[in-house]
C-alpha cells in the first residue's frame, strides 16, 4: 500500500469504520489493511479495536476489579476485626467469671473470718464466764462457813490449791488475750481472798492444830461480799466511807442469816 493508501485507511478507521469495511471501500484484502494500520505508528492492534469501540471499557473493567479487590481486603480487614473482637470478648468473658469466682470466694472468706471471729469471741467470753463462777462459788464456800465454822488444815490446803489454780489460769488468760489483770476487779478481788486466808492461817490456827475456826464480824462479812464479780471485765474501783444502798441491804440479808445459823456448826 502507499503512503497515501495508509493515510486515507487511518482516516477511515478513525471515523470509525471497521477493517472489513475499509478493505471493502478500497478494494484491498483485510489483512493487507490490517498489516499497514498496524505498522503504521500510533495505531492500536486489532484485538484492541473492539474495546475502544466499545467507548473505554478496559478502564471501567481495571476499576471494577479494583473496586473487588478492595472490597475484598476490607471483608478480609473486617473478619479478622471480628474474629479479634470474639476473641477479646471471650477472653473478657473468662476474666468476669473469674473475678465473680475471686468475689465469691472472698465473700465466703470473709464470712468465714466473721464466723471465726465470732467463735472465738464466744469462746473467750465464755472462759470469761467461767474464770468468774470459779471464784465467785470460792467466796460464797467462805461465806457458807464464815460464822463459828472449824476448817480443817487440810480443808484450808485444799480450798487454797483451788486458789492458786485459779490465779495461774487468771494470769495465763490475761497474757493470752493481752489483758492487764491489775485493772480487773477479779485479781483484786482474788489477792484479798489469798491475804485473807495468810491472815487466817497466821491468827486463828491452834498452838497444836492446823485447824482454822472463823467467826467473822458482819463487817468482815460485808467486806468478804464486796469480792463478788459480775463481769470479768470489771474494773477496779474505790470503795466508798459510806455504805450503799446495796451494802446496807446486804448487811440486812447477813443479820437474818445469823439468826437462822446454827451457833457451832462446823465447815464438815
């Protein structure tokens, strides 16, 4: 073909026409026009001319894919976003269950202390209880046989044992539990009961015997029974000059026992 012939076949193309048509306007085989627009520089290959017929289609064909493959990649994004998410909540779950077991078990601990705690303030009052029947039942035994009452040496060894017991048991308590004793009524309350029967022993006791008698006065008495504890926690107090009410009611009490005691009886 010349130079011409090419020229008016790549106008013809440009206006649109296919290569059947223009080999058919110029009386050329097809492939005798589709060798000289391919030579010729700045044309395109025949498999490119159905897509540029077709009004640039490649472009929107490379954006759809794109747009795919994007798509794609954020579903992917989002599914692992999502796997991450059950994973955290499962673990999140687990860590709940966990904290509601260290809450359940603390609760149960605490409890439990409670419980402890209580046990053992039950326990210590009711040593406490029984510290104070102890020697509460010692100072009523004086009193039963204070009045024109003979008390055997051994009689007197033996109640002072019980004595001595009962100050040791006193004295270990308080430094179990941290108590001082010298501010309790008790321990006070218990040396004067422990110098009452020195002084017994040293006054009353025969030349031959080691029999004791008492015949104690109502003061005596009256202040045998101010040695009674209600409460182990009792503090010392001072004993006031004057009487109570409460002293004069029991020297009363004391006054009508005398009178109904038989004159002579012996502790036995």
């Amino acid at each position: 073909m010349t130079e011409k012939q090419v020229a008016e076949a790549t106008d013809l193309k440009k206006d649109g026409c296919s290569i059947r048509e223009i080999a058919g306007m110029m009386g050329l085989p097809k492939s005798t026009i589709e060798r000289a627009l391919k030579d010729t520089p700045g044309s395109v290959s025949v498999g490119e001319l159905p897509s540029l017929a077709e009004g640039g289609s490649i472009d929107k064909e490379v954006q759809l894919e794109a747009l795919r493959l994007n798509h794609e990649l954020k579903m992917e994004e989002l599914a692992i976003r999502r796997e991450q998410t059950t994973q955290q909540t499962k673990e999140l779950s687990i860590r709940q269950q966990e904290v509601e077991n260290e809450r359940t078990t603390l609760v149960l601990q605490t409890k439990q202390l409670e419980q402890d705690e209580q046990a053992e303030q039950t326990r210590i009052e009711g040593r406490k209880s029984l510290l104070v029947n102890k020697f509460n039942r010692l100072v009523q035994e004086l009193l039963d046989n204070c009045k024109e009452s003979t008390w055997e040496g051994e009689e007197v060894n033996e109640y002072l044992v019980r004595v001595d017991a009962l100050k040791d048991k006193l004295i270990v308590f308080c430094d179990r539990h941290q108590i001082d004793e010298e501010e309790l009524h008790i321990w006070h309350s218990l040396q004067a009961l422990l110098t009452f029967w020195e002084k017994a022993k040293e006054d009353l006791t025969g030349w031959f015997s080691d029999d004791v008698e008492l015949d104690l006065s109502k003061e005596e008495i009256l202040n045998i029974k101010s040695w009674f504890v209600e409460f182990f926690d009792d503090q010392v107090t001072e004993v006031s000059g004057e009487e109570s009410e409460e002293e004069d009611d029991a020297e009363e009490d004391q006054e009508e026992d005398d009178e109904e005691r038989p004159k002579g009886r012996s502790r036995r």
